[in-house]
C-alpha cells in the first residue's frame, strides 16, 4: 500500500506572534513532525502546501515576511515539494493534482492548518477527485471562531470539521493509530 503525506499551511503565521496565531498551533506541529518523520523513514513521499496571501490587503501569510515561512517543525528537506496556493482548496490553481497523480497513492494523509478552512476544503476536493483520504486529526489546528455573536472555541470549531468529515470524505485518526499500521 502505497501513501502520502500532505502537509497544509504550518506556517509560522498560525503560532504565537504570529499574524493569526491558532489556538494550540504547537501540539498540532509537533504531531505532525512525529508522522513525517516516519514517512521520511519509510521513504514514502511528502508534499508541504504553502498559503501565499499576495494581495494589497492581506493580514497574514504575505509574501515576504517570516509568518509565511513553513514552521521549522515541519520544513521541507531535500527535495520534497513544496506547493504554494493561494485558496483554501490546494488543488485550486497549483499543480497539486498532476503531482499528486504521478505518485497515485493508496492513501493521502493529510495534516495541517486550519481545520476549519484549508484542511477541510482540500480534503473534500481530495474526495471528490477519486482519492483515499485519512486526516491525523491531532496534528491539526483550529482557531476559535465567532458566529452569530457568540464565540466558537477551536476545540469545537475543530471537532465540528472532524466529525464532518468523517466517513463521508475521509477516515480521521490520530497519529499513534496511523504510526501503529
């Protein structure tokens, strides 16, 4: 069985002093360091998406600055491509799909940032274009969120986006379930 590892958006923007620190940025990071460490390992593939904000009015992940940067925790090495989007869905205009096709995975894991926004539209494309996907759902991260004057805390923003995605678009598991396979 043939996997991939896509790692979205843990970019330095989503941690404290950054741009648009999430609620527990670190824990999610340092999940997802421990899977790509064991694909690296495995010499199974990896691909990071980067979130390039390049508009007059952006508030985080601007070109140029240090919060665009992919966080240490999870930079690439070699040559593990990089892909840079600038939507929440990372096969919107990249070449994310050709490269995800040349390798023709058995399973696409994804992890990343936000749950609520990027994670979430990527897996949902991911599923329609045919794919097997399994989120590590620990090794994603969420902000707190407002709606209709009350605030949404991450724990819950993120749960909501799991449990949506569950069984329908992807199978959701933790890290220790995925490294025991």
């Amino acid at each position: 069985m043939s996997r991939l590892l896509l790692i979205i958006d843990i970019q330095n923007d989503y941690f404290p002093g950054g741009a648009f620190p999430l609620v527990e940025p670190e824990a999610a990071a340092t999940r997802a360091a421990e899977l790509l460490a064991a694909f690296r390992e495995a010499g199974d593939p990896v691909i990071h998406v980067q979130h390039v904000w390049d508009a007059l009015d952006a508030t985080f992940m601007r070109p140029g600055t240090a919060g665009v940067e992919i966080h240490q925790l999870v930079a690439p090495v070699g040559d593990e491509p990089v892909v840079q989007k600038a939507s929440p869905n990372s096969f919107l205009d990249t070449d994310l799909l050709e490269r995800l096709c040349a390798v023709d995975p058995d399973d696409l894991v994804v992890v990343g940032m936000m749950s609520s926004m990027c994670v979430d539209a990527t897996v949902r494309a991911a599923s329609d274009l045919d794919f097997t996907v399994t989120v590590a759902h620990d090794a994603c991260a969420a902000p707190d969120l407002e709606f209709d004057g009350a605030v949404v805390p991450a724990a819950q923003v993120h749960g909501a986006f799991m449990a949506a995605l569950s069984g329908s678009y992807a199978t959701v598991a933790t890290v220790e379930e995925l490294l025991a396979r």
